[in-house]
C-alpha cells in the first residue's frame, strides 16, 4: 500500500520579507527554493523520482544546487509499498540540513572573526528552518484522492501545534535590525569603535562585515548579506548581483541612455564619475553586476541610484573632513546635474514597482485531480508556469525575478512595465492551467491574480514589501483581478483594483491620455479631493458626478493649448465617471500619471494591450 507523503519548509513569507535591503531579499528568496530543492532531491533519491508529485521535475539534475529550477516550499510524494514514509521524509530533512549548512559555512568563512559570535550564529542559522511532513496511506476506491484529502487535513493541525523550544543564544544585546527576532552577533565594541584610534572605519565595517554602522544583525542577516549564489561566485568583493531600489527606480533612465553615443553625454557622465572620486567616495562599492559580463553602455556597472541627487549625502557620510566633505558634495551635485540635463531629465522619477502574483482556484483544481498521474499533471505545468517566469520578467520586461515557485511570483519591474508584465504572466499562466477545470458547471481554469506596489526608493524595503502583499491580497479578494497601491512620500496611499481586461485595459487608456497630453494632471488630485469631501453621502452620488464634470470641463491639458478638453476625451472620461466613483476614477488618473512619466522618461515607445483576452 502506497503512501501520500506532504512536506513543507517554514517560515517563507516572514523570511523572504524580512529585509532591508534588496540583497537580503534575493539571496533569502534564493536559499529558500535551494533548500526546498535540496529537500526534494533527498527524498527523491530515496524512493525514486517517478514517486515525485511536487515538483514536477522531468530529472534529478533539476535539483542540483545553484540550478535555475525554482522549488516551492511544499513538497508532494507518493511513497511505494513497502518503505516507511518517516524515513523517506528524515531522508529529506537530512538532505536540506546539509545544503544549509554548507551555504551557512561558506558565507560565515567570509566575516572577520574579531567582534562575530560565530557559535551563536551557526546555532540561530540551526534553528531557521522548520521541516514538517505528514502521510495518509492510500486506501479503498479512491485511494490516492482521499490519502491527499487525508494528508492535507494532517497538515493543516500539523501547522497549528508547532512546539517552542528554549533558544540556546538569548543575551542583553541589542536584536536584528532586519526584523528585531533574534539577538544580534556582533560585538558592541565594533559599533563604539567606529572611526575612532583603535576601531574600524565605516568602510571597513561595511566591507568585513556587511554593515552599515548602525545596523546590527544576527546570524540569519548576516547569512543573507554574505551568501553568494553560484552565478556570482568570481566577482570581486565590491561587486555584487543584487539590485538597489535606487538603481531599481533608475531603470527608465537605464532604458533611455542604452546605446547613447552622444558625445557630450558621455563626458559629463565621466566628470561625475571623476568628482565622486576626488570627493573621496569610494565608486567600487557602487558597482552592480547583472550576470556575467554585463555593462550598461553609458553607466558602465554602476548602480543606478548616483543619477538621484538624494543618495549624494550618504555616499559623502565617510569622508572625514568636513571641509572636503562639503565640498565635494556640492561638486557632485553640479556634475550630476549636467548628466541629467543631457538626459534631458531635471528630477528622475524616484519610483519603482515590486510585482507578487499567486493562482486563484489552486485547490479546487488540486482537489479534482482523482489520480496520481492526473495530480503530476498538474504538478508539471505549474512547473512549467514557474520555469517560464524568468524569461518574461527578465528578457521580455527588463525586471528581476526574487522568487518563482508553483504559482507564487515576486518580483521587481520597472515601472512602466509593471502592468504590462503581470498581464503576461496571468496569461501565461491561464494557458498552462487551461486543461484543469475547477468545476464541471463553468469549464473555468485557474486564474492569477496580481498586486503592484509602488514605493518611492528611500522608503524602507521592508514597507514596500508589506505594500505588495496588501494589494495582492486586495487582487485576490475579487480574483483573476490586479491591484496597484501607490505610496508616495507626499500624500494618501492611492489604490486601485479591478478585473483582468478592465482595469489594466483602463489604465492603458489613461497612460495613452497623459502621454498625449489631453488631460490635467490637476483634475484627477481635484476629482479625488470632491471626492474625499463627499464620502459617504451616497445620497448626493448624482450630484458629485455633475459637478466631477463641471470640474473636467473646466480642465485644459498641462502643456496643450488654451483650449476646453477635447470632446472625446471628455466624453470618456464622464462615461468612466457615470459607471465607477468619482474617486475611482481620480485613483485610476493618478496611478496612469506615475506609469506615463516613468514610460516618458525611458524613451520607449507606448504600445498598449489592444489584442486577445486578457481576462
């Protein structure tokens, strides 16, 4: 008699969101899929991969690590008769444990020892993850479906009666600055020396370390900043893989300056460069590295957050002389400046986007898969989804993919082609999904469903990953839908929600309206505003609608002519204002303003969705 064995690695979202930097946030997004990897292959190895449901990998080779494959958390298989589902899974466990502690080792060998509790590090890394397996053995006429609905039912106590052991490291330190749940492992003589005889500069802090000076980190943080994937091994120390959200804001500028040649452009970039270093910054540690032998053709490898004036102040925080410091400072404003003005940009949008999607129906789906061989199926094309992500976000949007497992994305995308990009990713999706029926009435299929955040680049990281979360939630609320939350330093939180093939399609009408100058960005702030006054007085919905058309009529283009607004557009937009909200429609204006300045600012060509079916 077979068994169903169901495995899952804990904690993800609280691990994978716990981050400061964008670095902490690829590297733990990366070190959970190789553990879950390493996990599957333990126990693949142990009873056969054939047995494997989840993943549905076609072969070992697959989970090797530093493989581009993407594993999720949780892990499906079907034990044969005759071997013993503890095993099996311990054989799993063993397997994850070891890839843990060789990622664990590696990047510990690169700390100084001076003032790191390494002992306490490696025990906190220890106690990281959670291994929890259940099984149900297969038995009567639906033996495999109900050993699944058995197994998940186990799974589900099994998640609600986890047990608190005492940690073996607790101190009167200060805790993590990345989550503030386990107790820092640096010495807090690093921290009083800084800068002074005896002690360390904060350069070298940061360099031995990975620090900032008033950053402190426990041995789970420090696993994150000093981990080194197997596709960046080779860099030098300076260099690194991972994005800033200062370079991920940079992006439309990135686009724009691709392939210049100008002359005068390329020299003022060069004067920058060369009044940063005078000034005293040290621009190795402004260097990025996009896979191997990549180079921007203006920007060379330099992180993208130098084109925002607002990062100068920081870069110039380590120069000891105030004199100088004051001095070069202001330099580099002036240089910067003349690279801007050759961009043809005064202020770059300090904007970008972070993408999360997740399927909408998965269990019904799962549930209706009676067999093995149906439920692999499955297994596959949810594979095959999760492996194609890469490709799109990647090579088709110029984003960076963090995390990509079963029907889970998260992502950064630039933001005007944040929308563009979850739509392809819904449709790809839908089309691997589309031989899985969630109910016999309907024919539907799973759907995905996505929420956008957009968040100003000196936010911290971890808001912006709280915002992305909240309108995935938002999105799923209605499924097979997309959300967008916009939080801009100045300012209310703007949101909007809508079905797939109606608010994103809306939206590609509203960024065509704004690219072409046909409508004031003062109406929508003026709409919202009637609209905030107004809440709540459902009674006087026809009256707000009427004078929401008084202030569109009165409205004229930023930089058109001294004219009415065009007729057509007027007409549109009181149409969008007779079948939504006021306030709907002023959020949905706002939200196409920020995409049509980032689209304007690339230099790319605006080319909305106009064919197929999105929905």
């Amino acid at each position: 008699m077979a068994d169903l064995l169901i495995v899952t690695l804990g904690p993800i979202q609280d691990f994978i969101a716990a981050a400061r930097r964008s670095r902490d946030l690829w590297f733990g997004s990366w070190l959970l899929s190789e553990l879950s990897k390493a996990t599957a292959r333990g126990m693949a190895e142990e009873c056969g991969l054939e047995t494997l449901v989840f993943p549905g990998v076609s072969g070992l080779w697959e989970l090797q690590p530093a493989t581009t494959t993407s594993v999720a958390n949780k892990i499906v298989l079907r034990v044969p008769d005759g071997m013993n589902p503890a095993v099996v899974a311990e054989s799993g466990r063993s397997a994850m444990r070891d890839r843990l502690h060789a990622l664990r080792d590696e990047a510990f060998g690169r700390i100084s020892q001076p003032f790191f509790e390494l002992k306490t590090a490696r025990a906190q890394v220890e106690d990281l993850i959670e291994l929890a397996w259940v099984s149900a053995p297969e038995q009567g006429e639906h033996g495999y479906q109900s050993a699944r609905q058995k197994a998940e039912a186990l799974m589900t106590a099994r998640k609600s009666t986890r047990l608190w052991a005492k940690v073996p490291w607790g101190a009167p330190v200060p805790k993590s600055s990345i989550d503030g749940e386990r107790e820092s492992v640096l010495h807090e003589d690093l921290f009083d020396k800084v800068g002074k005889d005896g002690g360390l500069t904060p350069e070298q802090v940061r360099v031995r370390y990975g620090v900032g000076k008033t950053e402190r980190l426990c041995g789970v943080g420090l696993l994150k900043r000093h981990g080194i994937r197997k596709d960046s091994q080779g860099f030098s120390r300076y260099a690194h893989r991972f994005l800033s959200t200062g370079h991920l804001a940079a992006w439309p500028l990135h686009r724009k300056a691709k392939g210049s040649t100008d002359p005068e452009l390329l020299a003022a970039w060069s004067k920058y460069l060369e009044t940063l270093e005078k000034g005293g910054v040290d621009l190795r540690e402004q260097e990025i590295v996009q896979g191997d032998g990549w180079k921007h053709d203006l920007f060379g490898r330099y992180d993208g957050s130098l084109l925002f004036e607002g990062r100068l102040p920081e870069l110039f925080e380590e120069v000891a002389d105030p004199g100088q410091r004051e001095s070069g400072l202001r330099k580099a404003k002036e240089a910067l400046a003349g690279v801007l003005e050759k961009l043809g940009v005064s202020t770059p949008l300090p904007y970008y986007a972070i993408l999360r999607a997740d399927g909408d129906h998965m269990g019904k789906a799962i549930e209706r898969q009676e067999s093995f061989e149906a439920h692999r199926e499955l297994s596959r094309q949810l594979d095959k989804f999760a492996q194609s992500v890469r490709s799109t976000v990647e090579g088709t949007f110029a984003g960076e993919l963090i995390y990509s497992g079963g029907d889970d994305v998260l992502a950064f995308v630039p933001l005007h082609k944040a929308v563009a990009c979850a739509r392809q990713l819904q449709m790809d999706f839908r089309k691997c999904l589309a031989g899985f029926p969630v109910s016999d009435e309907s024919g539907a299929t799973p759907t995905l469903s996505a929420g956008i955040a957009i968040s100003h680049f000196m936010e911290p990281l971890r808001r912006a990953l709280h915002l992305a979360h909240e309108a995935e939630i938002l999105a799923k609320k209605e499924r097979n839908s997309l959300a967008i939350i916009v939080d801009k330093r100045s300012g209310s939180t703007v949101k909007v929600t809508g079905a797939w093939g109606t608010l994103d399609m809306k939206l590609d009408d509203y960024v065509a309206l704004h690219l072409a100058d046909a409508v004031p960005d003062g109406a929508a702030y003026e709409l919202q505003e009637l609209a905030r006054l107004l809440e709540g007085a459902e009674q006087l919905s026809e009256m707000v609608k009427k004078e929401a058309k008084r202030i569109l009529g009165r409205k004229q283009p930023e930089h058109g002519a001294k004219q009415n607004l065009d007729r057509k557009v007027f007409d549109r937009l009181a149409e969008d204002i007779k079948s939504l909200t006021v306030g709907d429609v002023a959020d949905r204006l706002i939200v196409a303003r920020l995409i049509a300045q980032a689209q304007e600012e690339s230099g790319e060509p605006f080319v909305p969705f106009v064919t197929g079916d999105p929905s």
